[in-house]
C-alpha cells in the first residue's frame, strides 16, 4: 500500500497549456512533415506519461525514447503510440523485451542489425529504424558501412526499413553549414537505395535547433525530401540557441520549478552563511530559507552566481547549497515564512524566470537542469500559471 506524499512545501508544475502551445509551435515550424515527440529520460524530467497523452492529443502520432524501460513504462501507461527506440539493441534480452513492447529499434551498427534479424519474422517483419552518423561520431552507421548496410536490412525478409534518419551535431549554432554538410552526407548514403523504396521511408534529420532553422538548414536537400522532426528540448519550452530567448521564438516554460520558505532569520553585518563559512554578510540582512538543494536538483556549482524569484524580484543564493537547503538573501524585504520562491519557470503571477539563465548560474545547460530536478520533488500537472500554495491537478504517492 502506497503511503500519501509527504507535504514537502516544494514543487515542480507541469503546465500542460504551455506543452500544447509548444507543440502547436513546432507542427508549425514542421510545415507539414510528421512530428516525433521525444520524450526520453522522463520527457526531460517532465513525467513522460502525462506528456505523451499530451502530445498525442495535439497530433503528435510518434514518440521516442532512448531505452527499453523507457518505452515499457509508456506502454504500461496506455500509450499505445508508435515509440521510436533511439538506443538501438545492446544484446538478446533487450531485442527481446522491444519487440514484446512493439518498439521500433534504431539499428546502429552490424551487430543491432543481426539481434534485430534474429527476433523478426518473414510473416511479420520487426519495423526498423536506421541511424547514419554523418558528423556526431557518437551512436549510428559510419557512413562508409551505411550503403551496404541499408541494402541488407532492405533486403532482410525478417525486418522492415522503415525510416532513415541522421543527428544534427551542430544545428544551435549560426553558421548552418556543418549541418548543411551533414544533410548532404545522409543525401549520399541513400544514393544506393531504390528511389521508390527511399519515397518510402521516414526521413528525419531536424532535432529543435534543426527544426527551429529548419528552412535555412534544408535548403542543402540532397536527392531527398525529409518526412518528419525530431524535436525535444522545444516542447518543454526552451530555447537551444545560446543567443536567442525562449520567448522570442515563442515557446512557453512548461516547468515551474518553486518552494515556499520555511525559515527566514536575521544576520548581522560579518556573519557566516552555511557550510564552511564562504558567504559572509556584507550588511545586517535577513536570510530566507527555501527547503531544496543539490538533492532536488540544485547544484553546489551555483554559489555566488544563483538567484531565485522571491518577494517580487530576483534575490540572489547565498551560502553552500546543502542536500536539502538553500539560503536567500532578501535584504529588508517583508518576507514571512510560506511566501512562495520560484527559481526557473513561471512566477504563480505570471512573471517569466528563464530556466536557461538559472541553468547558465550553475555552470550548465537548460537540458542538465531540467533532468536533475530529484524525484523527491513532486510534479503537479494543471492548466495556466503555478498556483500560489503549490498544489495542483495531481496527489502525487511514493
């Protein structure tokens, strides 16, 4: 029997107008091409169930994710969705427990294509997916194996080619050539194929960054049209451009990250905050305490740089971060106990809090932050801004 969440007065709210906004946003920028709705590693600390509902009931008809466990936990949800497996097969029991998920594996190398073989059937062949490394040099066929490799899954009675897809490495930047160049590669390993079969197949290069400059990127086709978008960080409404807001390619915060504060507390001019004594006050000031830290998914890298929204305006972090708190320097601010702070997102008044700028404060990225906020942080899922007391469409158990 599962016991009821303990009332930790610290949240995470899930916006689910924000995530329809963003996805209408990028059907949008698709032009017509199928949107896949990545959702792995929790739809980036999202709560993947609730965001492929979502996504599904905006249009979105394909999901992926990066590992089996990922797409089971979808599967026991409900979804029923087309789930697109980024990882590829490591091994027998993996190609396995995909096809009885009804997963569609991305074949990566020889050996995936061999475990994929294996486990498809001439009656019902197994859909496959394959991944051309045209520039990554991380996961995906090497192009010079690519040609052969296709013809072979084409041609392997037990499998079905369904799509063929490429990752762009260096789509966020301005200068789009690379990606231009790696489209042309992608363009060069299908050559081989027949042209009816290529007609075929779902083609997919555009990540966010990709699909954000999707028609400055693809004006390099190269014997080829692409079929769909991969987007991701997007939909959780946030920017992968390091010289351009989330707001300005009108995107949404689709998490609010906040806490109220448990404590608050005077200190005199000299005095030490937290562990080790690295803060001291440069005036007689009033310290609030929020009860988050580096368990919760803000790191020790912070000091000095963080800020969160609280008493109407941004008051800087000060102090270690410890496991479980964080002090906040609120000057001579009419701060009580239980007033909220919200640290990236949406202020319950509608005031933006960039999770981007709070991620630069800790030396990272918006993508980092977002899958470190901990699990004992509970997600509220509801319609519109962050309500003032923190609760909301959800009764979260552990």
């Amino acid at each position: 029997m599962s016991e009821p969440a303990e009332a930790r007065p610290v949240w995470a709210w899930i916006d689910q107008d924000a995530l329809r906004h963003n996805v209408r946003r990028a059907t949008e920028c698709a032009a017509g091409r199928r949107v896949i709705g990545v959702v792995k590693a929790d739809a980036y600390g999202h709560g993947a169930a609730d965001v492929a509902r979502s996504l599904l009931a905006e249009g979105i008809s394909r999901l992926a994710v990066v590992s089996v466990t990922e797409g089971a936990l979808l599967r026991r949800a409900g979804i029923v969705a087309p789930i697109l497996l980024l990882g590829g097969l490591d091994d027998a029991a993996m190609a396995e427990r995909a096809v009885k998920w009804s997963l569609t594996p991305v074949i990566h190398d020889q050996r995936g294509f061999e475990l994929a073989r294996s486990f498809g059937r001439p009656d019902s062949p197994l859909a496959v997916e394959a991944e051309i490394d045209t520039g990554m040099r991380r996961m995906g066929i090497e192009p010079d194996l690519a040609r052969p490799l296709l013809a072979r899954i084409a041609d392997a009675p037990q499998l079905r080619l369904s799509g063929v897809f490429t990752h762009l490495a260096r789509a966020d930047e301005a200068d789009t050539s690379p990606s231009r160049d790696q489209l042309a590669a992608l363009g060069r390993c299908l050559e081989d194929l027949d042209p009816a079969e290529v007609e075929s197949l779902e083609v997919h290069v555009a990540n966010s960054a990709g699909l954000l400059r999707r028609t400055e990127i693809e004006e390099a086709r190269a014997g080829f049209e692409t079929t769909a978008v991969r987007p991701g960080l997007m939909l959780y409404g946030v920017s992968p451009f390091a010289d351009r807001s989330a707001e300005s390619l009108d995107l949404e915060p689709v998490m609010s990250l906040a806490a109220r504060v448990v404590a608050i507390r005077r200190v005199r001019k000299g005095e030490s905050v937290g562990y080790g004594g690295e803060w001291r006050a440069a005036r007689d000031t009033w310290i609030a305490t929020l009860p988050l830290g580096y368990a919760d998914g803000v790191p020790r890298s912070i000091l000095g740089r963080g800020a969160v929204h609280l008493g109407g305006e941004m008051r800087p972090i000060v102090g270690r971060v410890s496991m479980d708190y964080i002090g906040v320097d609120v000057g001579d601010a009419p701060v009580e106990p239980g007033r909220v702070a919200t640290l990236f997102g949406r202020t319950p008044q509608g005031e933006r809090v960039p999770v981007e700028e709070f991620a630069s404060a800790c030396g990272t990225i918006a993508y980092e932050t977002l899958v470190s906020v901990g699990d004992r942080v509970p997600r509220y899922t509801g319609n519109g801004l962050p309500p003032e007391d923190g609760t909301g469409s959800l009764d979260p158990t552990v």
